[in-house]
C-alpha cells in the first residue's frame, strides 16, 4: 500500500493493552498516523505488553510514550506535538474483581486519567473522540437485551461506577465546549493476544496444564462474548459516525444522542448471550481437552448475565459483529499454543 503524503492521525490511549493492540494494527494497516501512550503497567504479565507494543513500533508511523495517562500535564502534551484528528481512549484500571482489592487504582487511571484527557481536547479539540465504557455500567439492569437508552444507575462494582462516572465527564466537556465524543460499551471481549485475567485465557491454561477451572455462579451465566477483530471494525466504523448536536434537542427514537451535546453512547456487542458452560465447551473442543470443574458462588459485583442490543451500531455504521464463539475460540487457542508453546 502506498503512503498517504497527508496521512490521518489517531491518539489512542492504552496502545499496548489488548484492544488497543489490536486497533493500532488497524490503523496502522490503513497507513493512519499513530501516537500511543501505556504505562505497562504490572497488572498483568507486562512482557506480553511489552511484546505488543514492540510488533507496533515496528511500523515507521508508530510512536508511543511509556507513562500514566493521570501524569499531569502528559496528555496536554501529546495533544499539542501530535493534535490528533482522532483520539481513542482505552486505557484504564480494568477487571471487576480487583476493583474491590485495589479501588484508587480505578480512581487515579480512570477518573483522573480520563479528566486529563478532556482537559487535553479542551485546549487542543480534536475531530472526535471515541472512549470505552464497558457493559458492567447497566449493573442491576435485568430488561435485556441492554438498551443505550435504558437508565443505567446501578452499578455493582466500583470498576463499573468509574466507568459510568467517565460517560458522564465526557457529556460534560461535551455540552461545555462542543467536544464530538462517542462513548462504547464494550461486551466480554475475547480474542488473541487476550488479558491473562480473562476467563478465556484462565480456562485455557488451566485446561492444557490438567488443572482445575473456577466456575462462577455454578456455571449459571451468560455473556454476549465480542471477538476483538469484530469489535475493533466496529471501532474504525464508528470514528467516521461523529455525533452532532441535535437541532432544537430532537433525537430520534432509539438514539442514545444527547438533546443538549454532540455525545452518544454505543453498544458493541455480539447481540447472542452465551452460555458459560457453552462457552467451557467451545475451549474444550479447541484444546481437545476435557476441562475439570471447581463449581464456585457467584462473585462479588458480577452480574448473571449481559446482553447487547446493537441495533444502534448498525444503524449508524451497517455492521454488526458476526464471529462465533467457537470460531473465535479456536482463534485463541492456536494463538495460545503458538505464543506459549503449549
């Protein structure tokens, strides 16, 4: 491909995690301009971040600074060197489990971190700013599938709570100072290069190495499982889908735009809950492995079940996720076994 003499530029914060992995290959595959910024941390194994983030900088329009996003003064920076067209905020202090451990972490990453980055759009407004939520912020919601436009007011971890409060800062700067922003809630994503505390990756080493699986809730759950390639196209769709500022306040049914700023929420998701045990299933046919089960109760601030209505995704971009839990499985196990040699 050849390059662009006036290629597009995209901040995204979190370009070593797993997602934003994934995103800047896209990118990058589409001859954008990339500047990144993760600060490793040791949440989880930081040689495969590290091992992401040196794929990337193989490509001569990767860069990426190697700090926290709540620095301050850090984000204002790459905004003013870079002033990106495009800013994707996934970086934060991911896992609901350990948000009961460790909360201020989740206050510094993901309520500081992400004010630093509005302020930064404020001084330096980028075209449009997309930023990740999560499906845990419908919390106590039991009508499904989840609606953007259902209240979502009960949260069930501090993970989700941060999360929800982040939407809400964004409205903010949105209706203040005329900021495009997106808002994506994301559902269970799965995939290659995967966060080792994801069950997929827990499964599937314990299931190769004969060990026993915690299964949460006996099994009882289910869970709109998103392949990271169909939620990444979703993404790059929904970069070009810049909410505007309705006139006179008229949204249109269905549409999770606010009356009074350019800001909308979006759903990506699969639309299929799964069940868990189907999902153990799917693991065991990839691996050719039976998996031993540790049946446990349901865990503190997990909910039974999510469920994505995407219909919103659709209608503003024409795609809907369409990889299959065994399809996308079987994707990981090979990477699984190639990476690790298992």
């Amino acid at each position: 491909m050849q390059d662009d003499p006036n290629p597009r530029t995209a901040l995204v914060t979190g370009a070593a995690g797993f997602i934003g992995y994934h995103l800047c290959q896209r990118l990058l595959d589409e001859g954008w301009c990339v500047a990144g910024i993760d600060n490793l941390s040791d949440y989880y194994d930081v040689r495969l971040k590290e091992r992401r983030q040196a794929m990337l900088a193989e490509h001569p329009r990767f860069s990426i600074v190697n700090d926290d996003i709540q620095a301050p003064g850090r984000m204002r920076a790459m905004f003013e060197r870079h002033r990106p067209e495009v800013v994707i905020h996934l970086a934060a202090q991911a896992g609901v489990r350990y948000s009961i451990e460790n909360p201020r972490s989740y206050l510094d990453s993901n309520i500081t971190g992400t004010f630093e980055i509005l302020e930064a759009a404020r001084a330096f407004p980028p075209r449009h700013m997309l930023l990740a939520s999560t499906s845990s912020a419908y919390g106590a919601n039991t009508v499904m599938p989840y609606a953007e436009t259902a209240k979502a007011d009960h949260q069930m971890s501090f993970y989700a709570a941060t999360k929800k409060a982040t939407e809400s800062m964004a409205h903010s700067y949105a209706h203040l100072f005329d900021l495009p922003v997106t808002m994506f809630r994301f559902f269970t994503v799965y995939g290659p290069w995967g966060r080792p505390d994801m069950a997929l990756f827990k499964f599937t080493r314990a299931i190769l190495e004969g060990a026993p699986i915690d299964v949460y809730n006996h099994g009882d759950m289910k869970r709109d499982f998103t392949y990271v390639d169909d939620l990444v196209a979703a993404i790059r769709l929904l970069i070009d889908a810049v909410p505007q500022r309705p006139a006179e306040g008229r949204v249109p049914a269905g549409d999770s735009l606010s009356p009074v700023a350019p800001w909308r929420v979006v759903n990506i998701g699969n639309s299929e809950p799964v069940q868990l045990t189907d999902f153990i299933a799917a693991i065991e046919a990839a691996t050719g492995r039976r998996a031993t089960r540790n049946l446990m109760p349901m865990q503190p601030g997990d909910v039974p079940a999510t469920w994505a209505d995407a219909a919103l995704l659709h209608r503003l971009t024409g795609y809907a996720p369409r990889t299959r839990v065994p399809e996308g499985v079987a994707a990981f196990v090979a990477w699984y076994r190639s990476y690790y040699g298992a």
